[in-house]
C-alpha cells in the first residue's frame, strides 16, 4: 500500500469513525517508516477537514462532529508517541477566539475550535459573550499568532473593528494575524475594517489560518 493510500484510508477512518482501523493503521505506517507528522498532517487532519466539510453541506451534524474530534484526538496521541523530539507538524500555531461582547451565539465558533484543535492549533477560547479587553489580554499573555473574532449579528460587528483598533493600541497588531467571521461578515467586511481574514465557515477557518500562518 502506497502512502497515499494509507493517508487517504486513514482520512476514511476519521470520517467513519473507524477506530480499530485506524489505529491498525497507523501501527503498520510507522512500522514501515511513515513519517509521523506526514501522517497527521495528510490523513487524519484531512480526514478532519472533510468532516467539516460535510457539517458545513448539512450532510452530519454536531454529534457526528465531535465524535470524530474524539477519534481524532486518540489517533493524533498514537502518532505523536513516534515523533521525533523537536519535530512537530509544519503549520501549529497559538490562535485567541471568542465570540464578541453582546452575542452570545456559539456553535459556530466551537466547531471553528473543535477543527482548529484537531488540527494541531493551540487554542484560547474566550467563549461567547466576551469582553473586548479580554481579546486584546489573552493575545498578550499567550504571545497569539491569530486574534479570530465571531459575530454572528449586524449590531455586534462594528466590535470586530473595534478588535482590530484596540490590538494597534496596544501595539501588537503587526505581531498577530486577525480573522473575523460569523454570518453577517463578509470579505467586504474584512476589507473595510482591515482584518487579515475572513472565513466563511470553520473548515475555511482552518485553510485560512494554515494559509495566513505559513505565508
């Protein structure tokens, strides 16, 4: 079996939800010399990323999602046992994301973490709800790499532009990419306010943070 092969089966297994499987077979990629982080980065996180995708087309729903979150946590902890110290997988960043004062609406964002997560993205979620200050605090504190702001209603979005204000403020606004999204946001939006990024879903979320990261 060629590597693709056992990338593309193990991205199967994500999606399936086929735990024996895949740990079967990442026993055997590494026996036969796999690299680890290949892996993770083009089996098990593309397999993620479909999931994703389907939530996003309404062909699974959140349980489904976060069962293969679950797996995919298990098999990423297999993998890593065999990683090299100092190695680890290319695109790994510190990401603050929250869903800004006056909207409480998160689902939304707690898939964007599930996949970020599952991604191999150290993730400080501010949940729902949160203070503007704390964006700006928690990127400090923790050295972000990405400050990704949710609103998921017009009269909470002019706080993506305050965010975007208050990182120049504090004069870390060129040491952080931002990323701002929810269903009122557009790439018009993102333009107009200066944001990086816009994602117009969570599995986008992950490409663009990948992308913005890594350029």
């Amino acid at each position: 079996m060629s590597n693709e092969d056992v990338f593309e089966k193990l991205a199967e297994c994500v999606v399936e939800n086929d735990e024996d499987t895949g740990a079967d077979l990442i026993g055997r990629a590494i026996a036969d010399g796999v690299n680890p982080v290949e892996i993770i980065e083009k089996g098990l996180s593309a397999g993620m990323l479909e999931v994703g995708n389907r939530f996003e087309d309404g062909e699974i729903f959140l349980p489904q999602v976060m069962m293969a979150a679950a797996l995919m946590t298990k098999l990423v902890a297999k993998v890593q046992e065999h990683i090299p110290a100092g190695e680890k997988a290319a695109s790994n960043g510190k990401i603050v994301l929250g869903t800004v004062e006056g909207d409480v609406h998160d689902i939304g964002k707690n898939i964007v973490k599930v996949l970020l997560q599952a991604n191999g993205y150290e993730v400080f979620d501010l949940g729902r709800d949160a203070p503007l200050t704390s964006f700006i605090e928690k990127a400090k504190e923790v050295d972000a790499d990405v400050v990704a702001s949710s609103a998921l209603m017009t009269g909470t979005m002019a706080f993506q532009a305050d965010i975007e204000n208050m990182l120049k403020e504090a004069g870390i606004r060129d040491r952080v990419k931002t990323m701002v999204g929810g269903a009122p946001c557009t790439e018009h939006w993102r333009e107009k306010i200066g944001a990086d990024v816009y994602a117009s879903n969570a599995s986008d979320a992950v490409q663009k943070v990948r992308e913005a990261l890594t350029n």
